[in-house]
C-alpha cells in the first residue's frame, strides 16, 4: 500500500479536488431556483409542492450526512465519493424522464439528496486526512466550493434550459456527474508515512494512545456535552431554515421585471 505525507504538494491536490466536487454538487441543488418556474408551467401545480422538491433534496442531502460518514468508514472515502456522484448522475437521468411532481419527489429529492451527502462527506474527511497543519485553511477552501460553484452553475444552467429545456439540461448535468467520478482519485487508499504515524498515535505528551483493534464505528454524541458545539449546531439549524428560501423563489417572483438569465447571476 502506498504511503502519504501530511500538508504536502499532493495533500493541496486532494483539496482542490474535494473543492470542485463540492462545489459541483451544491451548486445544481442551489441552482433548483432556475428550474421552479419551468417545472410550475410544466406540471401546472402550486409553487409549495414544487419547492418543496428542491427543499426536500437539500434536507435529505444533510440527514443522511450520518449514513454518508458509515460508509466511508466501511467502504473508504474513494468509494463511497464514486457511489455519490454516480447517484446523483442516475438522480438527474431519471428526473429528466419525470412525468409529474411526485416522481421528481423520489428521482430528484431521495436520490440526488443521497448521491449529495456521499459525495461531500468523503470532501471533508479527505481534508482532515491529508492536512493538519493547515487544515482551517483547506477546510475553508472545501466549504467555499459551493459559493464558487452556484455563480458558475446559475448562469449555466440557465443558459441550458433556454438552450435546450430542462429535460436535457439534467441530462447534460448526469453527465458531468460521470466525469466527475475522476476528482475521487486522490481519495484513494493509503497509510500515513512513518512521521505522520507516528503524529498521528502520540498524544502531546508523547505517550501512545490506546488504539482499539476491530472496534465498531458507533455514533459519538458525547460531542454535545461542549457547549460551543451544541450552540453552533442549534444556530446553524436555525438559520437554514431562512437562509436557503429565498434563493429558491427569487427567479420566479422577479421573471416579470427582469431578464432570467441576470436572475441566475444575482441567484
């Protein structure tokens, strides 16, 4: 098995790559915003039900962040990116065939929102793998891939829909999921060289650290019992409950006044 080194050249080359997948699969859930009036004209049903498909992609993308982590414990983080991207690449292929809202509801909410949470988390996990030194920095590199990518993505997309519709649109999108299997790469499987070991087990003492063998990988929840985290989790729950909505409603209520395509920009 081949070696790696902790804050090195090829460490820089994980995070760029976890940067763009990241990016990439934010920004087509951040973008849903673009395709809600097409879908509202298409399927001839109330705005709620057809946000809610967008809502609901994003929601389930974040619950099954637990799922995501188990199994890049038991498959590695390789795999599990791959088995991402290649299902939100069948989760838009199937939702360009939809017939009506509550097929996008299983097509695009269930499985792109799945396909999204194993291939963000094999991101973050890579990061903290391969950096320590200067992980705060390469973690914000990875948190401001989907910033980057929805100011691509908006524009983009739109330029598809009015291009060639929706329906193509994903289809084109399910395709650069498939070539985006490639950024999984570095994730590949490795062991720490002898001097990342060896920072790696040793505690600030230099005593070694107890390293179970075979142990289960169980949900830790003692996390809770530090404060800081707890409030940050709790604020970060309450304000996504306002910060993703108005994106998603802004190209419709403004399409009367204002060109979609400098919407997608502002969105």
């Amino acid at each position: 098995m081949a070696v790696y080194r902790v804050d090195s050249g090829r460490s820089w080359g994980v995070c760029c790559c976890a940067t763009i997948a990241n990016g990439l699969v934010h920004s087509v859930v951040l973008s849903f915003g673009v395709i809600l009036p097409v879908l509202i004209k298409e399927f001839g049903i109330s705005k709620e039900q057809t946000a809610l498909v967008g809502a609901l992609a994003y929601g389930v993308g974040c619950f099954t962040g637990l799922l995501a982590a188990r199994l890049c414990d038991r498959f590695g983080l390789q795999r599990t990116h791959i088995f991402g991207t290649l299902t939100c690449a069948v989760a838009l292929l199937s939702s360009s065939w939809a017939t009506s809202n509550a097929i996008l509801y299983f097509t695009y909410s269930v499985l792109f929102g799945l396909g999204m949470s194993s291939v963000f988390m094999p991101c973050f996990l890579a990061v903290a793998k391969y950096f320590r030194r200067h992980r705060c920095s390469a973690v914000g590199m990875v948190t401001a891939g989907p910033a980057a990518g929805v100011l691509v993505m908006g524009p983009s997309l739109q330029a598809l829909v009015n291009a060639v519709g929706w329906r193509h649109a994903y289809r084109i999108l399910s395709v650069v999921f498939v070539l985006s299997c490639a950024l999984s790469w570095p994730f590949r499987e490795e062991a720490p060289d002898n001097e990342t070991h060896d920072a790696m087990v040793h505690d600030k003492e230099g005593k070694n650290r107890e390293q179970p063998a075979n142990r289960k990988c169980r949900p830790d929840f003692t996390v809770c019992r530090i404060p800081a985290f707890t409030i940050g989790l709790f604020s970060m729950c309450f304000a996504g409950i306002g910060h993703f909505s108005p994106p998603i409603h802004l190209v419709r209520i403004s399409m009367t006044s204002t060109k979609t395509f400098k919407l997608s920009v502002v969105r």
